[in-house]
C-alpha cells in the first residue's frame, strides 16, 4: 500500500488508517512525503533539495509511530515532486503498489496543496488502483 502525505509528522487520522488496513489483513506499507517546497520551484533547484532533506530528517523521527501503526516495518521516503500524482506515478513505476492511500490538505484548507485536492481522486484514476482517502477534514 502507497500512503501519500504532506507532513512529515503523521496525522493522527493517518495512524488510526494504517492501524485499520494492517489489522483487515496482509499489507506492506509505502509512504511518501510529497516534497514541501514551493511549486513554482524547478525540480533541480537547490531548495527542492533542501526542503526534502529537511523533511526526510523529521519523517526518520516519525516514522516508528507509523511503523507501530503499521505493526512492522514502513518504506519512509520523501519526493523531490510537489504533486502528489506526480509522486505517486513516480512510485508505481519503481515498485508494485496495489493501493493507495491518501493524506492530504482538503479544499477549504490553507496552503498550496489544496488546490490539488478537488481534482486529484479523479487523476488518479488512471493507475487503475483502489485509493482510501485519510484527508484531515475541513
């Protein structure tokens, strides 16, 4: 299972999902961090860079509350992508994920990554893939 957040620190919301999908049965979790720095930067700026290593250092703190989630072991890696579907695309193509679950900003939030959000079930269609949606509420 593909999780897709924009925190490094996982929701609690987030948890409660793993902790659910690893009790239905057997799983191996994949999350990625989709990268925190602003959009418009280009994807070999030094800052894109910079911003994921800083968000990699706080997601290899966390990542043992996902795991205890989880009951085991969970692959933590940030992208060098901002657009969820961008990193998710990016992910199935390096490795099987046979669903996907997601943790991100919804409309009416602030910051840039709600504006994905409206659109982004229906991008994901194309992977052909079931997706659980953990998004914090409004």
């Amino acid at each position: 299972m593909l999780e897709v957040t924009d925190r490094a620190d996982p929701s609690p919301r987030l948890l409660d999902a793993v902790a659910a999908r690893a009790a239905s049965g057997d799983v191996q979790f994949r999350l990625v961090l989709v990268n925190p720095a602003r959009a418009e930067i280009h994807l070999l700026h030094p800052e894109r860079h910079d911003k994921a290593f800083e968000a990699e250092r706080v997601l290899l703190e966390t990542l043992p509350l996902v795991e205890a989630a989880a009951g085991g072991r969970v692959i933590g890696t940030v992208s060098v992508r901002h657009d969820p579907v961008d990193a998710i695309e990016e992910t199935i193509l390096s490795e099987p994920i046979d669903e996907i679950m997601l943790a991100l900003p919804r409309p009416g939030s602030t910051g840039w990554m709600h504006q994905l959000h409206p659109d982004l079930t229906h991008r994901l269609q194309r992977f052909h893939l079931p997706v659980t949606d953990v998004s914090r509420p409004r």
